[in-house]
C-alpha cells in the first residue's frame, strides 16, 4: 500500500497542471476581453490608425520593460508568487484602462492602465510558462502545447464574451471591470496548487548543472534564433490580436460585431491547432511542423488581405489562426529544455518575441494611415515566411532526454 508521501508526490504534478492550465486560460481570458473591445475603444477615444498604434504601443511597452527582469524575478520568489503578483497588477491595469476609456474618455489614462496591464502580463507569461516547463519534466511529457491551447481556449472564451457584450452593448467599464478582477480571483487561487520551490529544483542534473544569469543567456547563438522565431509567431498572433476586427470592420464593410466575431474564429482555429498539435509534433518533429505554421499563416493573412469575399476571409482567419498556434508555444519549450537554465531562457525569449508587440502597433498604424488597415495585415504574411526560416533551431537540443522527434 502507497504510503501517503508517496500518494502526494503522485498527485503534487497531476495538481500543478491542472492549476497552471487554470493560469493559462485565464491569462488569455483577459487578454482577449481587452482586445475584443478595441473597435469601441476606438471610437470611444475618436483615434486614427496610427493614433490607435501609438495607444496600443503603451501595452507593449510595460511587457517589454518587465520581461528582462522577470527571471530574476522567478529565480528569487517562485514562479507562483511571480504569477500571482502579475495577475494582480494586469487585472488592476485592466480595470483601471476601462475607466479611462467610459466615463472618463482620456488616452493618457487608458495608456498609463495598458502600460501596468502589459507588465503584469509580461511578468505573469514568463512565470506560467516556466512552471509549466517544470510540471513537463516532472510528468515525463510533452504537454507545453496544451498549456497554451488552455491559453487560446481562455481567448476564445474572452473574445466571445467580448462579442456578445458588443452586441448587447454592455459598456465597456463593466465588462471589463467584471472580468479583471475574476481574472485575479482565479489566478491567486490556482497558484495555491503550484509546485513548491524544492520541487521544481529537486533533480539532481539540475544541480549539478546550476543556474545561469540572463545576461549570459542573451549570448547564446540558440536561445536568439529561437527568440527570433517566438518573434515571428508573436506578431503573427499580435497583428490579429490587435488588428483584425478593426480590419475586418474597415476593409469588408461589417458592423463591430461581425469584427469581434471575425477575432473569436481566428482564437478558435488557433485552440484546436493548439490542442491537436502535440500529435503532429511527436510524430514529424518540432522544426517540421513550425516550418508548416509558417507558410499556413502566411496562407491564411494573405487570403483576408485579398478583400474578395467575406467568406475567403473566414477560410483565411481559420488557416491563419491554425498557423499562429504551435510557434510560440514551441519556442518557449525549446527555451525551456534544460529546467536549470530555463528561467534566463525564457526571459531572454519572451523579451525578443515581445518585441513584436513593441513594434507591430506603431507598423501597422503607420502603413492603415497611407494603404488601410486591412492591407497592413500583409505584416503577417512576412512574419510567417520569417518563422520557417529559422524553424531549424529548434531541432537543437541541451539535453539528451528528448524524443527521436524532437531532434528533427
């Protein structure tokens, strides 16, 4: 008969991934609530293109500032401390950023709140996924894409409360303000359920390795080239995030209803890529099936740039969605193969992809003020032929407990 030390040590994995999957969905949950409500943030604040860049460009910006510190961070108080803490300040930034567009109507302020939100963010991503490398090696698995397809799953949830609110026309202080503080709710709860810190650092090749700083991870050939490649997936991702319903709306002539829908389908393809990709990546390898995303996003975003008919948009947002899902995911289990070092990876990965985010607002504000917002949507046809070039680097590996697939 077990004895109950033994009971908990089989439980302790089997709990974490439950609660970083929790993580997971809620970080999406609220990100995709923000982004849904762009069109009406838009015309709330009375903002141009390159005016709604610039806004944007504020969430980046706090992201971009806390990913270089944010493995120290994990490093010195846990990823579970780490998570909670920047569950709590996304969740006030988003609050605080739904106030500033109704009543109050001031960019400044909406700036300021998108700027704490993207910290928080930041912070909260390189954690979960650093616990989530964690709960991987502990259960002897590859799972990393199901962490973020909980992700996507908490995006598809989120933008589809999002257009439904829209439709209702819920304002935007109460759906947001709703959702921000479940999202912390939910997170500090589940972080409960993390592994303990001697947990995460029990094995033995961990120690006898040891930790490595950021700043020696950003001279690794390996780590950049895959930071490159979380880059291209990033903004991928990112244009759609922040771009495709206002696309949508502008290009096709739809209501701001239709647009959120359009960004509900396009999370939804990039859920079921998510939660089918683990088979593909067992079976023909990681840089494989990366190169294969490539060229399928850039398939998809080129078939919505086209404007011919609504219905090819839809085709393309389902095509697109499904290429932007197993990149970025990917990219930070690559970062994370050897668990010792994996924290000044991941930072070093995160900030480079982040980078996406940074640039991609400002980029694609400036070109929809001279060509249309839907024709700078062409941005991520370029960004996925980039993600298949440098898809080799992950077949590199730090460790020799990897599947025959993974050295493809």
């Amino acid at each position: 008969m077990p004895s109950s030390t033994d009971v908990l040590s089989t439980r302790q994995p089997v709990m974490a991934r439950n609660a970083v999957m929790l993580v997971f969905a809620a970080n999406g949950f609220g990100f995709a609530s923000w982004m849904a409500r762009i069109p009406q943030v838009r015309d709330a604040l009375g903002l141009q293109p390159s005016e709604l860049g610039r806004l944007l460009l504020a969430l980046a910006i706090g992201a971009v500032i806390a990913l270089p510190t944010s493995g120290f961070v994990v490093n010195k108080i846990g990823a579970a401390r780490t998570v909670a803490f920047g569950s709590i300040l996304a969740g006030s930034g988003l609050v605080l950023a739904s106030i500033g567009v109704d009543p109050v109507a001031s960019v400044a302020a909406v700036a300021f709140s998108l700027a704490a939100l993207g910290y928080g963010t930041g912070t909260w991503d390189v954690a979960m996924n650093v616990e989530g490398a964690a709960v991987e090696r502990l259960l002897g698995r590859a799972i990393m894409p199901r962490f973020h397809a909980a992700f996507s799953l908490g995006t598809v949830m989120g933008a589809g409360l999002g257009a439904g609110m829209t439709w209702l026309e819920v304002p935007v202080p109460i759906h947001l303000g709703v959702v921000g503080g479940g999202v912390v709710l939910v997170t500090v709860l589940s972080t409960r359920h993390f592994l303990p810190r001697q947990t995460e650092n029990e094995d033995d090749e961990t120690h006898s390795r040891g930790t490595i700083s950021v700043w020696r991870a950003w001279r690794e050939p390996r780590t950049l080239l895959i930071g490159l490649l979380v880059l291209s997936f990033a903004l991928i991702e990112g244009i759609a995030n922040d771009w495709l319903a206002v696309g949508l709306v502008d290009g096709y002539n739809v209501s701001n209803a239709v647009g959120s829908a359009g960004f509900a389908v396009f999370v939804t393809a990039m859920t079921l890529g998510r939660l089918s990709g683990t088979w593909f990546l067992d079976k023909y390898g990681r840089a494989m099936v990366v190169r294969c995303s490539g060229v399928l996003a850039a398939v998809g975003a080129l078939m919505v740039v086209i404007d011919s008919h609504l219905a090819v948009a839809g085709v393309g947002i389902l095509l697109w969605g499904a290429g932007a899902s197993l990149g970025f995911p990917v990219g930070m289990s690559a970062a994370s193969d050897d668990p010792a070092r994996a924290p000044a990876r991941v930072s070093v990965v995160a900030s480079i992809g982040y980078t996406a985010f940074l640039a991609g607002p400002p980029l694609l504000g400036w070109i929809g003020d001279h060509e249309g917002v839907l024709a700078a949507l062409t941005v991520a046809v370029a960004a996925g032929l980039l993600g298949t070039s440098v898809a080799s680097a992950l077949r590199q590996q730090t460790t020799t407990d990897r599947t025959p697939a993974d050295h493809r």
